[in-house]
C-alpha cells in the first residue's frame, strides 16, 4: 500500500517557495535500519566499506540552473538598485537644476544676481598694494580684502584670445563682472602662445582684458600657465619652452603691470604638469639645497621659487601666489612640524615676506568619499523601493501586505539584510558629512588657515550638471560636496575663485561656466547668487 500523508509539500527553495510532489516510499522500506530503503542502505554500505569515496558529480543543467539563480539574485539585489537610483538621481539633478533656475528668475526679476549676498567687494586705489598678515590679505589700512574672484579662462590656446571676446566686447563683459559684486579675476594665460611675451609687438588681447578689467577697479591676478614647460635640463626634451623663456616672461609680465596697482598678484605654477606633484615641503627644501636633479617635484619647487624672485626683481609689491601637490590640493607639506627638513617655508623667507599666499583647488572628484556615500546611499534607495515593488505585487490590501512583511520581520536573515542595508546608509550620510569633509580639507591645506599661519586662496572651484560623461568619470555626489564646500569657505572667510565665467573653452561648451556660449545669459543664475 502507498504512504499515507500529504500528496503535495513545500520544498524551501534559495529563492523562491515551489510545490514539489513528494516521491512514495514502501512502508518496508522505513523499517530498514538505515532508515531508508533496502536498496539504497546496501549501496551506502558498500561504499562505506570501499576505499575510496564516490565523486561529487554535478550535471550541466544542474550547474546552469544554479547559475541562473546566483545571476538573478545579482541583479535583484544589487544591479537593479543601483539603476534606480542612478536614474532617480540623474532625472532629479536636472529637474533640481531646472527648479532653482526657475526660482531664482522669479526671484531676481531682471536683476542680475550677486556673489556674496550683496556685500561690496570694490577695493579703491588708496588701499593698494595688498600684502599678508598672518591669514589674512590686507589693504595699507590693515583691514582684510577678501578675494571673491571669477576665473576668466583662455577661450583659445593658439589664437592667445580670452574667451568671449568673439561673442562680446570687453566693456560688455567686464561689467556683467562687476554687476554681479565679484572684485577679482584670475587671468590663465599661456607665456608660450602669448605673441607679446614673445617679442612681437602686435595688438595684445590680454593687455586688452587686464586694462578693461582694472578700469573698472577689479583686481587682477595673473596665472601663468605651464602647457610645454620643463624646468630643468635634464627634463627638457621635447619641450618648445624652456625654463629661462618662461622666467623672462613672468618678469615681463611684472614690469608691464607694476605700474597698474590692481594687478595684485601672480601665481606661479598654474595649470601644468609639473605643478601637480610639487610639495610645498620641496619649497623649503629648494631654499636649503636639497634638491636631486632627478626629483621632478622638486625641480619644479625650485622654479617655483626662482619665478617669485624674478618677479620680485620687477615688482616689489604683488603677491606671490604658490601652488600645492595633487592638483594643488594638499599643501600639508608646509608644515613646520616636519623635522626632516630645516628650511623655513616660502611664507618665512626674508626676501618674500608679507607677500606669499598659497593656492589650492577643490572640485568634487578630488574628494573620492562623495563618490562612494553616492553610490551607497542610492543603492540603499534602490533596495527600498524594490521591497515597496514587492509588497505591491502581493495579493490583498495594504493591511495584510503589512502584516506579512511583518513576519519576514521576524525572519532573522530578512532581519539581518534590513539592518545591514540601514548601516550602510547610516554610513553613506557620515561618509559625505560636513564635519569628515572638514577634518579632510584641515589635513590637507586648512591647517594653514586654522593657524593663522598664511592666506591660503581657493583658486578654483566649481560645480557642474551631472552629464553621461560623469559615468565614465565616476564623478557623483557633487551635490554633497557643493553644500560643504561653500559652508567651509562661509564660516572660514576664504578667499575663492570661482571656475569658470566662461561659456565656452578652446571651442567647446564649458559645462562649469555662469554664461552661455553668446556670453549675453546667465546659465545658472541660483549659482551665482548662492556663493559665499
């Protein structure tokens, strides 16, 4: 006779409940003493008996059905949350966009915003040259000038035009600048492509801008920029651009502007590749003569402070700008803790006192935990709302959906993944908060304002739509890092300048730029109005 008992059973699956029929054994079968059949107990014994133990076997379609689940468990769990939340993301930085834009219209009217709520930023004649006082840039008065600078970029490298100048002129521009209480702009230019710093005496597009720009009493800084430049002999190869042009350039860049008390200062080492991975801490080496030939960072620390005292030759009274390590990014080597080197920092040096401020830059991929608490954070979104899917699919009404998610409450491994997936949460907000981004900026340049140990400028920041370009970079979170980055350079009184006022750079659309290409719109008219 058949075994009694239930014809169907529920078999537990890894990941889904299935109705299996359950196989019908023999009752003589149970009474083996094996406690299985017959058959099956002579076979165990006989391999228990045997020497060698049978192979585990697993058949094709065994194998692929396992991997079939495994994938599917991927992507239900981890790749369709992250898609998810990217989209939601991606459509809602451009709605967000859209929506300040629109806000700020309402709001302003035809008025064109201004930086920092409005305060005046104009500096007069009187109150020039500046120089330093501890972390502060100060006028001959001794009351601090802050920089609220707008970077106004090269829009062609081979022309040696700034840009804009195709769509409008320069009186035009100059006072879009002004309307909108910036008081400074920092001028990239290339000493290489300049036809002016290279002996020919044809009209000049940037004596143009820097006469224009001065006009209307807003300072100027000069940063020259290091496209083909090598600083040594050893380094030179290659190069249409040596050391000794460059050092000529920047003192005829001193002595054409020492007369213009608005052209305030000069930075020394912007925009190459050498300037990335000089330490300031090779600055004090360079004065104490601990340089290796073969020590590309330190070679260029060494020119760097050559530059500042052949533009000292020229001009006693600018301000010399100095640039850190990773993208002028971490200036930690000024140290003076740093008992492997004697030599006193640049800021310290008899011939350049009173006169140095160090530059750095901060942009949202130079912080790689924004990116990381993003994809955390977005993941963990994604992991609800694929629960919320779930409990929707159910039959019944929000009540009994409730109730059985309750019971999967109760489930220690449904229990576990609930808590792990609120951790990682709770560690994406730490992650991305205020109070890491601070303690990251202090170790890396902050120190130095924190101290009031020497002005330290912000010389470029800024902030973009994200595009599909940013998913190949890896560069998200932009958000975070623009709340914490403006409310560090609030509550510190930073100097900054802002990347970029350009609509357009070496022919292409500048997606960090306040303008549009035709330079007549704001893009962004919220960005402009909510910086410090």
């Amino acid at each position: 006779e058949p075994f009694p008992g239930p014809k169907w059973v529920v078999r537990r699956h890894p990941f889904a409940v299935r109705l299996a029929p359950r196989s019908r054994a023999r009752p003589a079968d149970r009474t083996s003493e094996y406690g299985v059949g017959d058959e099956v107990a002579e076979k165990r014994a006989m391999s228990s008996d045997s020497d060698e133990a049978p192979k585990a076997h697993m058949s094709w379609p065994r194998f692929a059905a396992r991997a079939w689940h495994l994938l599917k468990y991927i992507v239900k769990y981890f790749l369709l949350p992250f898609f998810v939340g990217f989209g939601i993301d991606f459509q809602l930085s451009i709605v967000m966009y859209d929506c300040l834009d629109w806000l700020a219209c309402v709001r302003l009217g035809s008025k064109v915003p201004q930086a920092g709520l409005g305060e005046p930023a104009l500096v007069h004649r009187e109150e020039l040259p500046l120089s330093t006082d501890g972390r502060w840039i100060v006028n001959q008065l001794g009351t601090h000038v802050r920089f609220r600078c707008i970077n106004w970029n090269s829009g062609d490298f081979e022309a040696a035009a700034v840009g804009g100048m195709h769509a409008m002129p320069v009186s035009h521009i100059v006072a879009n600048i002004s309307a909108m209480n910036f008081n400074c702009v920092r001028l990239p230019y290339f000493p290489e492509a300049n036809p002016w710093l290279q002996g020919r005496r044809e009209p000049n597009m940037l004596h143009t801008v820097v006469e224009g720009l001065t006009a209307a009493r807003l300072m100027v800084v000069l940063s020259s920029q290091w496209r083909n430049l090598q600083v040594h002999d050893a380094l030179r190869d290659g190069a249409d651009f040596s050391e000794q042009a460059w050092l000529h350039s920047l003192q005829d860049m001193a002595a054409r502007y020492a007369s213009n008390p608005y052209v305030v200062g000069h930075d020394l080492l912007g925009g190459g590749p050498a300037h990335g991975f000089a330490r300031l801490r090779d600055l004090r080496l360079a004065v104490s003569g601990g340089l290796t030939e073969n020590d590309t960072a330190s070679v260029a620390a060494a020119a760097a402070i050559r530059g500042a005292r052949a533009i000292s030759e020229k001009d006693r009274h600018a301000l010399l700008i100095f640039d850190g390590l990773d993208f002028d990014a971490d200036s930690s080597g000024s140290r003076m803790s740093d008992e492997a080197v004697v030599a006193v920092p640049p800021h310290m040096l008899t011939d350049l006192l009173g006169r140095v401020v160090y530059e750095a830059h901060d942009f949202s991929w130079l912080h790689g935990e924004f990116f990381w608490a993003w994809l955390m954070h977005w993941f963990c979104i994604g992991q609800v709302l694929v629960v919320a899917f779930e409990l929707k699919r159910r039959r019944g009404g929000w009540k009994v959906r409730l109730h059985r998610f309750q019971r999967d409450l109760q489930r220690p491994r449904r229990m576990s993944f609930y808590i792990a997936i609120l951790s990682l949460w709770a560690f994406s907000v730490w992650l991305s908060s205020y109070r890491r981004y601070e303690k990251n900026v202090s170790e890396r340049w902050g120190f130095l304002v924190e101290d009031d140990i020497v002005p330290v400028w912000l010389g470029e920041f800024g902030i973009s739509p994200i595009t599909y370009a940013d998913v190949l970079r890896g560069d998200f979170g932009k958000w975070a890092w623009w709340r914490q980055v403006t409310r560090y350079i609030r509550e510190r009184e930073l100097d900054y300048g802002y990347w970029a006022l350009n609509g357009d750079r070496f022919g292409m659309q500048e997606d960090f730029g306040i303008f549009f290409h035709n330079y007549t719109r704001l893009r962004h008219p919220w960005l402009v109005a909510s910086l410090p």
